[in-house]
C-alpha cells in the first residue's frame, strides 16, 4: 500500500474513533458531557489531533448525525419492504407500510436518544431542504416519502404531505424523550397518525 494511501487510511480511522467515541459518550451522558477534552482522553489523542479532524464540537455531532441518518435509512426501508411483503401476501392493509415506518422511527429515536438529538436536535451545519442534503439523510427521507405518497390525494403534494408525517413522527419522538407524553399510549398515537394519513 503506498505511504500516501496509508496516510490516508489511517485519518479515516482516527476520524472514525473519535465519532465512536463521541457517539458512545453522548449516549452514556448526554451531549453536554462531550468535550474535546474528554474526548482527547478517551481516544487517546490530544486536542490538537481532534482539531486536526474536526474543527469544533458541531462538527464532530455534525459527523455522528450523519452515521445515524444512514442508520435511520436502513431502518426504515427495512420497515417499509416488510411492511410491502406483508401486504402483497394480503396478510396486511396497504397502510401497514405507514405503520411500520411510523414505528420503527419512533423505536429508533427511543433507542438511541443522544444519537437522534446529533441529527435533529443540536445546531449543525449539515443542510436540509436544499440541494446541498447529505446523501444519508435524503434516503432516510425518501423511505418515508415513498410510504406517503401514495396516500396523497386530490391534488396534494407528496412532498409535503411526507413533511407533515415527518414532522409528526419528531413531535412525539420529542415529546417523549422528554416525558412529556404517557408512554403506554404510543401504538394509539401511531395508530391516530396512520389513520389520519392514510383516510
């Protein structure tokens, strides 16, 4: 492997330890707790090493957002592509898909609270609604989009119709990380979301 390549692979993985452990640092105690300092502690490297990789804070949850929003996608396609089996084997409604996908963001925001903040939380310098959308987080919209569009009706925008979902689907990821809503009602307000989507 030649020097410079080698080089290379190895910024990659520092680059990759340091959003590891700042992920799992997040997870264990909260964004607050995350400091390069810390963080310089647990990989092993000094703070200038981090500040060689990521310029601040921002984008060190900036680059952990983006690894959820990849997982996010693939969490929700696997949603979807069951929920679409499901329904061609006629063992459930059309509108199985909406309820798969429904569920399974809101088990990902549950699962991984520090993770969902990074990515729609905490200021970040990533882009959304322009053309500039990271790759990642365009696949995990598309997964819901192609879920709700087919449930837009008299003319409405599919686009938007998927913006209301999503936006529904972060009010009670919020809501209940935060406690503000009664946990054993969940699968009623999914259930409320999908019929008021689907009609």
């Amino acid at each position: 492997m030649p020097v410079q390549e080698r080089k290379q692979k190895a910024r990659e993985q520092r680059s990759q330890l340091i959003v590891s452990a700042a992920r799992e640092l997040a997870e264990a105690e909260g964004w607050d707790a995350v400091t390069t300092r810390k963080l310089a502690d647990r990989v092993e490297y000094s703070q200038p090493v981090l500040y060689s990789h990521f310029k601040n804070m921002d984008a060190i949850a900036a680059a952990v957002a983006l690894e959820g929003f990849g997982e996010l996608a693939t969490a929700l396609a696997e949603a979807r592509t069951a929920a679409k089996a499901a329904a061609r084997a006629g063992e459930r409604s059309a509108s199985e898909g909406l309820r798969a996908v429904a569920e399974a963001y809101l088990d990902f925001a549950g699962e991984h609270p520090a993770l969902y903040q990074a990515m729609f939380v905490r200021p970040t310098e990533l882009t959304f609604a322009t053309g500039e959308v990271p790759a990642s987080l365009q696949e995990a919209f598309g997964a819901i989009r192609g879920t709700v569009e087919p449930f837009a009706r008299h003319g409405a925008d599919g686009e938007s119709l998927t913006e209301v979902f999503w936006s529904s689907l972060h009010g009670l990821a919020t809501l209940q990380a935060g406690g503000r809503l009664r946990p054993k009602q969940q699968q009623e307000r999914v259930e409320i979301l999908v019929d008021l989507i689907a009609g």
